[in-house]
C-alpha cells in the first residue's frame, strides 16, 4: 500500500498591492477619460465648467450610495466564499437587488427635483441653465443604469478578479470620451451631450461587468461541486439589516464628502468674483480627485482583501498588506509635487476662461492638490479596511469629524483670513480644506492601529 501523497498547498493569496494594481491603472485612466467633462466644458465658457463643478456634490451622493453598497455587498460576498456558503451568497444578492430598485426609484425623485429648482438656487442666470440642464441628466443615468452595475461589479471583486473591473472601467472611460466628442462636436448638444455621454459610457462597463460576473458564477459553481461539499453554514437571519450596517456608514461617509463641496461652493459663492472662483475649485477638485485615484484604487481593494484574509484568521496578512499600501501611499503623493508645479499653469490655461479663473486654478493645482492628495490618503485607506472587519461605524465617525466638525469652519476661516491678507479667498480656503484632512487622517490612521492591534489580541486569546 502506497503513502498518500500530501495535499496540494493552498494557492499563496496575492498581497493587497498586487490585487489593486489593475483597478490603480484602471481607476487612473477611467477618472482621466470621465474627467473630460471640464475640458469639454470649458469649450462652452466659465459659467459651463462651474455648473459641472457645482454638480459635483449631487454625483458625489450617487458615488456615495453606489459605493456603500457596493463596499457592503463585497464584504459579505467575499467572506461567503471564504466559507464557501452557497446560501448566504444567494441571498445577499437577493436582498442587493431590492436595494437597488429602491435606489433607482430615489434618484429619479431627486432628478426631477434638481430640476425643478435650479432657477431658484439665486445662481448667475447662465450657471442656473447649465445645472438645470446637466446635473438632473446624471442623476437620472445614474439611477437607471449605473446602480444595476453594483451587483455584478462586487460579484467580480469578490473573486479578485481585479483585471475585469480594471477592463470593465477602461470601457465605460473611452465609451465617454468618443460620446463626449460625437455629441458635443458632432450634434452640437453642449452640456446635454457631456451628460449623455457620461451615462452611456456606463452601459459600456454594466454590459461587460455583467458578462464577466456570469462567467465566474458558473466556473465557481463547477468548482465547489466537483470538491467538497460547501458549507452549510446559518443563513443571514437580518440580509437587509447586515447590508445596512456597512452600507449606510459608508454612503454617509461619501454624502458628507458632497456636502463639503456644498459648502465650500457656498462659501466661495458669497465673495467677489464667484464665479471665477467657483470654476477654480471645480478644476482642482478634478484634478485632486484624478490625482487620488491610486490610491482611491487600493481602498477598493482592501474590502475584499480585508474581509477574507481576516475572516480566515491571517491578520498578520492584514497589517502587512495596509503597511504596504500607507507606504506607496506617502512615496506616491510626494512625488506629485513636481507634476503638479509642472502642470498647474498649462492646465489653468487650459481649462479657465477668464484670466483669474486661469490664474486661481493653476495656483490651486500647484501647491494645494499635492498637499490634499498626501493629506487624504490615510483616510482614504482607512475606511474600507474597517469595513472590510465588518465594522461601518468609524467610518461614519470620521466623516462626521472631518466634513462636519473640521472642514466647514476651517475652510470659512481660510477664506476670511485670506481676504483680510488681500489674497484671494480660494487660497486660504484650500489651506483650511488641507488641514482638516490632514488631521481627521490622523486620528483615523491611529484608530485603525488600535482596532487591528485589539483584533490580533483577541484571534490570539482564542488559538489553542
């Protein structure tokens, strides 16, 4: 009788930095191809790009609740299949879809509302057109098409099949950029058109996320049923209630992320010359927010990463992988100095009208964004690595300190104190907005060690 031979060792799990490297290139390229929106706005004049930069907040509530549902659904997703429960599985995606029915019905509702009031916002008459006509188109197609790519996206995710998001986002980004050309040069449909193309650059990627989801389903399907039997683990006995607890932390998180750009726009709207200022911020804002996305990508990667490593009991993994991603993290927004002292004054030129729109943008690219992205990054990474422990509320908390109890009045202070200097308001308010980060990121960063330093003490205390 032969010896059994040894098991096959399990498969090495890749490191986090590994798993978000196709969404850094996808995230990167989708944001640069998607932020053509200013550039093709800009075409139209300033009070064009400020009715993009004031519809800003209003995506910004879309992303927050695409994003909270989609961070809770991968969660729970990715540790189903750590256990290989075929039922729990089925049953956060039954409850997802409902979700997102009733998603849909909500923005829609808020579409016609943005509509209905735009003219009576107290906006410059040409602004209030051009938001009356480009941020209800986005919410609309927001809530008819890209809320569906929420199951099939965190489906891929969930796998780690990062290069299908990474392709799926890739499409929905050179889907918009040809639109965007065909509507606004081709038809003439100006803001309307820039809208348009937004939303079907998203059918793209929906079509395609859609496929790739099938396609994993059924290979996982083949593979659980030709080893052993999955596990026959207790059903969710509250599926709406666990979705809710990590998505609604998280949506708020992102909610009140829009709402400082409300205020900031609120601000900068009550000092002369708003216009121009209020364009400025649009321009650094996408610019700052294109600049994150790296980093923006490895927070995606941390829930699934965060959710099955710990469930499984590897939090070494954990600590390492979050390491990793804080240090890349740092390396990579410090080298965006030069970039942006290179590229402040052409992108000003480019996207601003007037000569101080021009002026304050390729001031703000060319000191503030450097410092935003550094300043952002821990809080960026932290968030999801709490969630991914299952745990939406610090999140939640954080946001409320940073958008709520710091940015509004530091930003207010910023802008006052910048005036009573005789400089321009929107300096000393993106130095307000700098500090606020900067010191919520490092409350949250000294949190995130507390918890995972208590999380190992405990996997250690119940290790035989």
């Amino acid at each position: 009788m032969q010896p059994s031979s040894p098991p096959d060792p399990a498969p090495a799990r890749p490191t986090l930095l590994w798993l978000a490297a196709p969404l850094m290139v996808s995230f990167t390229i989708r944001s640069l191809l998607t932020s053509v929106d200013l550039p093709y706005g800009s075409l139209l004049g300033d009070a064009a790009v400020a009715a993009i930069g004031l519809a800003f907040p209003l995506e910004f509530v879309f992303i927050a609740c695409w994003v909270g549902l989609s961070s809770a659904m991968t969660s729970h997703l990715s540790r189903a299949m750590g256990a290989r429960d075929e039922a729990r599985l089925a049953q956060v995606v039954a409850a997802t879809r409902r979700l997102v029915l009733l998603l849909v019905a909500l923005f829609l509702l808020a579409a016609l509302g943005v509509y209905l009031v735009a003219d009576r916002l107290g906006l410059d008459p040409a602004v209030a057109a051009g938001v009356r006509v480009y941020a209800p188109v986005i919410l609309a197609g927001g809530a008819i098409i890209g809320f569906w790519s929420v199951i099939p996206d965190s489906l891929v995710k969930a796998h780690h099949d990062m290069r299908s998001t990474m392709i799926a986002g890739l499409l929905s980004g050179f889907l918009n950029l040809v639109l965007n050309t065909l509507f606004v040069f081709g038809f003439g449909w100006g803001l309307l058109g820039i809208a348009m193309a937004t939303n079907l650059g998203r059918l793209g990627g929906l079509a395609y996320a859609l496929g790739r989801a099938r396609a994993l389903e059924d290979a996982r399907r083949r593979d659980w049923a030709a080893g052993p039997p999955p596990a026959d683990g207790a059903p969710l006995a509250r599926p709406y209630r666990a979705l809710l607890v990590l998505a609604v932390p998280s949506a708020l998180a992102w909610a009140l992320m829009a709402a400082e750009g409300l205020v900031v726009n609120g601000v900068l709207s009550r000092f002369a010359d708003a216009t121009a200022g209020i364009a400025a911020y649009a321009i650094f804002h996408r610019a700052s927010l294109l600049l994150l996305m790296p980093v923006v990508a490895i927070g995606v990667a941390v829930v699934p990463f965060v959710a099955r490593a710990g469930a499984e009991g590897h939090l070494d993994e954990v600590r390492q992988g979050l390491r990793q991603a804080f240090g890349f993290a740092a390396v990579y927004a410090l080298a965006l100095a030069p970039v942006c002292w290179l590229a402040g004054g052409p992108l000003g030129r480019a996207l601003g009208d007037a000569p101080e729109t021009q002026r304050l943008a390729a001031l703000a690219v060319t000191w503030a964004t450097p410092l935003f992205v550094l300043a952002s990054a821990p809080f960026v990474l932290c968030r999801p690595a709490f969630e991914g422990l299952q745990r939406g509320g610090p999140g939640l908390v954080m946001a409320v300190v940073r958008y709520g109890l710091l940015s509004a009045p530091l930003c207010l202070a910023g802008a006052l104190l910048a005036q009573r200097l005789g400089r321009a308001p929107l300096e000393g308010l993106l130095l307000g907005l700098v500090a606020a980060t900067a010191l919520a990121s490092a409350v949250f960063a000294a949190w995130l060690r507390r918890a995972l330093g208590v999380s190992a003490a405990r996997s250690s205390a119940r290790s035989p």
